[in-house]
C-alpha cells in the first residue's frame, strides 16, 4: 500500500458493533462454540475496504468485528511490537517479509481457506512470502505517472522514463509522493539500479539524481491530496500508486497513467495472522470470506485498488465493464519490475537523506 495506498493522516479506531441478536442464523454463543470466541481484531490501512464488508460479516457469521486503522507499515509495527493483539494484520510485502523473519507470524492453515483457489497467479509466490504460506494477497499495483495526455506526449514519457519529471518544460507543474522509499525508487530505476540496493555509490547518486529534480523542477510534495488535485488537472504529471491512478483517470479523461519501461515498484498488501493472535480460527474464516468473488467484487469497486481474485479481475477488465480502459487498474507483468524487500539500515539511510533532497533550493 506498500502501505498503504489511499492511506489517512488520522490514526482512527473504528469498532463495527451490531445488534447480532436476529440478525442472521448464526448467534453469538454459536460463534463462541465454533471458534472458541465470537470477536475478531483487524488492523489495516485507512480507506482501503468497503464499506458494506465488515457489516457483512458480522451478519453472516454473528460475530462483533473490531477494526482499527494504521497510516504506514511502520506505525502498524510500532503498535504491534509494543504488544498490541490482532487477529488479522493487512501490511504490504516488505513489511511481511520483516514480520517473518521474526517469527511474528503464524503459517496458514489452507485447508481453512479454499477461496484461495481464486487468486491470480499474478500475486502467487512473490519473493517475500514465496510460497505463501503466511500471507494471502489482499491488493497489488504499481507506482507510475499520472499526467495530462493534453499537455504532456507519451512519446516522450517513452523517450525519458522518470527522467520526464525533470523536463524543464513542467517545472513547477509536478507532485511527488512524500515518500522516500518511493522516491528512491525512481531514482534508483533511472539510473539502472535496483529499488533494492545498499551500495553506498548508487544511493548518492540517486540522491544527487532527487536533489537536482527539486532544485530545478520546484516539485509539490503531496500524499493522499494528489488524488483530488490532479482530478481537478491543477497539474501536469504526479507520482502516484496505481489505485489512486485509477480514481484520478475515472473523474478526469485528460489524465493517463504510465510506467516507465526501466521500471517500477510493485507491490502487494496482503493479509496475515499474527503469532499472537487471539482467534486464529476466525481469522482464517475471515480471510476466506474476504477472498469470495462477491466480496472482492465490491472491495475492488470500492477502493479502485487491483483484486487479487481472477475471476473479478476479468469481470471488471472486459468490454463494457468497470475499469474496462483504465490502464492503471490491472498491473503489468514486467522482469524490471520489483518488489521492496526489508532492510532496515538502508530504510534509516533513505529516510535521512530524504529530509535533505526536500530541503535543497
């Protein structure tokens, strides 16, 4: 949502409590019977589900669900290493793959999830869970340029890649997503380096890289704002996620989106059961349910985010259909494309560096 996609500033607390008394055929003591308690603790980014989901499951299982939002993979890991106790857990990959290798979290049970028969290939087997057995894809996407097709010429975004962000001729008509790993990133691709490197030479170059960018482009630093100012065309081109691309190409037909042919940052937000977990047997019923052909339909409408379910994905993709000509909503498959991995020390060294490519005029 890497995290997080369409993420909020405000860290919220939102407990979905309904009357479960006639509500459904299942009760409360039923649920307690079956998975040993009826209460289930999610812990997710903000705005990154339907509305109807949680409200859904409640009634169908009688059981209370209490969801509370994080606004970066790091906060959720703050709160959870302090021992806060969550059922499920939706961080992105890099952050999955930490959890791991710290024995954080628990292996899934599939025969309890079958609905994982559903999942495009696309989001199987990635390099941070390779065989999934501790996570099951929630959403996937890119990172890439929105910009007015009107001003700006694809042939040229061809032609230079990210490089197009430093084009004299769009200084000051630009944002950039306040967030180094993702700025990093563009610099790293355009000079031919992974988004994944440590070594010291390729991260001062890619600083000098972002440091020139800002001095001659005077770029905006935005985060979730760029979804209503590029609707509204303030600018001509912005580094966006792939969802957030989606929503800004449905309210605006000037604005296209595009991925440079050196590469990006693909990502994927998936779900997980802590070691800790207090109803893992719940949680495994929610992680199911949230895989339905149903239920990802009306997530994936929802959120404008990629479904990891291939049944949806071509439902919402054909002819006539929802994201049918939206070129940001399915992500490409492409060898230069790259997942971020965990790694701590070259977190720190991006994050300091950050502030000073920022401060640079």
């Amino acid at each position: 949502m890497k995290v997080s996609k369409k993420l909020i500033a405000l860290m919220l607390v939102v407990v979905f409590c309904l009357s479960l008394a006639g509500c459904s055929g299942n009760s409360s003591d039923g649920a307690k019977e079956k998975y040993g308690s009826d209460t289930l603790k999610i812990f997710l980014p903000g705005e990154y589900m339907a509305e109807n989901l949680v409200p859904d499951f409640e009634k169908e299982f009688g059981v209370k669900v209490i969801v509370e939002l994080f606004d970066s993979n790091e906060m959720m890991y703050t709160k959870f290493a302090a021992g806060e106790s969550y059922d499920v857990l939706i961080p992105s990959d890099y952050m999955i793959e930490r959890l791991i290798k710290e024995e954080q979290l628990q292996k899934l049970d599939k025969s309890l999830i079958p609905n994982m028969s559903n999942l495009t290939e696309q989001v199987l087997n990635l390099d941070y869970d390779s065989t999934n057995e501790y996570s099951v894809p929630y959403f996937f996407g890119t990172v890439g340029i929105v910009y007015n097709h009107n001003n700006v010429s694809e042939e040229d975004l061809k032609a230079k890649g990210w490089d197009i962000m430093k084009d004299p001729a769009y200084a000051g008509k630009i944002y950039m997503y306040d967030s180094e790993r993702d700025g990093f990133m563009i610099a790293f691709k355009q000079l031919g380096y992974s988004c994944n490197t440590s070594n010291e030479d390729e991260i001062n170059a890619a600083y000098e890289w972002l440091v020139e960018l800002n001095k001659t482009m005077k770029p905006v630093y935005v985060t979730d704002e760029v979804i209503d100012y590029m609707s509204n065309g303030n600018k001509d081109m912005a580094i966006v996620y792939s969802g957030d691309a989606v929503t800004i190409l449905d309210e605006n037909e000037d604005m296209s989106y595009f991925t440079p042919d050196c590469g990006t940052n693909k990502w994927c937000d998936a779900m997980v059961i802590p070691a800790n977990a207090k109803n893992p047997k719940l949680a495994h019923e929610f992680i199911n349910y949230v895989l339905r052909d149903s239920v990802c339909l009306d997530n994936t409408l929802a959120v404008g985010y990629a479904s990891p379910n291939k049944n949806v994905l071509k439902d919402v993709t054909g002819e006539n259909a929802d994201f049918d000509g939206n070129n940001a909503y399915l992500p490409r498959e492409y060898d230069k494309d790259e997942i971020f991995h965990e790694n701590e020390k070259l977190r720190k060294r991006l994050s300091e560096l950050w502030i000073k490519v920022k401060a640079a005029n």
